[in-house]
C-alpha cells in the first residue's frame, strides 16, 4: 500500500511492515506513526534514517539493510531480506529463492548497459518508447506492472498509465476507438 492513510479495519491485531531504502520516505514514517498510535503489530525495515530512530525510540523491531548507491539498485537486498525477515508468515522454499535470484543475476548480464548488443532487450524497449506508455497487467501482478511503471518514472522521465486487463476489458476498451497518444505492447511485440 502506498499512502499516508491506514484503512479503517487496521487494529491492533493487523501487522504493519512498513519499508523505506533510505529510512526517510514520509509515507513510510506516517504509516509507521499511524500503526503504532493504534497499537499494530509492527516491522520496519530501512537503511537507517529517522524510521530507525522512531522504531528504536518506541521499541518496534526494526531490521536494518544497507542501500547500494540508489533506492532502486537496494531493491534486490531489500526484497530478499523482507522474505527472510517474514519467512514464517510467507514460507517461501530455498529453491524458488535460489532460482529467483538465478534468473536476476542471468537477465542484469542481458540488459546491463556495458551489453549493447541487439540482444539487450532493455535497449529494444527503450527505443520503442514514446509517447505515453501504457502497462496492461494481469490479476496478481500489479506490484511488478507498479514497479515497472515507477521506474519508467524515475528512468526514463516519462509519465506512464496502468490498467489490469480485467479492468481495460470492461470499460477502457472503449477508448481505443480513438487514436491516441497511447502505445501498449502485446506479447513481446510494439505497436
């Protein structure tokens, strides 16, 4: 959840983990005062800053990670400490750990920026972009389609819409009569 505001049906039987790379993100530290105020269950994660002091001041477990030389580059030490961290609420098995972190190391190689070959598909992707992209996501993947729109942000310093496919389905469909300023991509391939 992104925001400032906890929903209604949090009490102090819901557990809030709240992250923040540089441990300074006002949404976070909001959140984090929010849930201690209503007396949550509570885990922290950042690299330090004012969320670290707020958890060692009120005594909230918080774990501590380092950040690489930006938030997105911690993305990796963040994402798999969280799973240790919370490994008895989300069993994950060793395996599927050991082979996510195969496959990331496989495609940084692919689309690091010392690899420009045609065979980097960040690069294809890149220059296909323009205009404003649209990311259509199926049910259970909005956190990587949000992920992936965040960094088009940030990156490429465009402004990117996101819609799951049930959604677009059922009312956007309509606006594609119209030509627009709008470039979806469907299966591997560019409109």
């Amino acid at each position: 959840m992104k925001g400032y505001v906890l929903p209604k049906t949090v009490d102090s039987n819901t557990l809030i983990v709240t992250t923040s790379v540089s441990g300074n993100t006002i949404e976070a530290l909001t959140i984090l005062d929010s849930a201690y105020k209503k007396n949550c269950k509570i885990i922290a994660f950042s690299s330090g800053g004012k969320m670290r002091e707020y958890c060692t001041k009120n005594k909230i477990q918080h774990q501590s990670f380092r950040q690489m030389h930006s938030p997105r580059a911690s993305f990796p030490i963040f994402l798999y400490g969280i799973l240790k961290a919370l490994g008895t609420i989300i069993p994950m098995r060793e395996a599927e750990v050991l082979e996510s972190i195969r496959f990331l190391y496989e495609l940084q190689k692919k689309i690091n920026s010392s690899n420009l070959d045609d065979e980097n598909p960040a690069l294809d992707l890149a220059a296909w972009i323009s205009g404003t992209p649209l990311i259509y996501y199926p049910s259970g993947l909005q956190s990587a389609a949000i992920r992936f729109k965040n960094s088009l942000h940030e990156n490429a310093k465009v402004h990117v819409f996101l819609e799951e496919i049930s959604e677009a389905c059922h009312n956007e469909i309509v606006s594609w009569e119209r030509p627009a300023n709008v470039r979806p991509r469907k299966n591997g391939e560019y409109s």
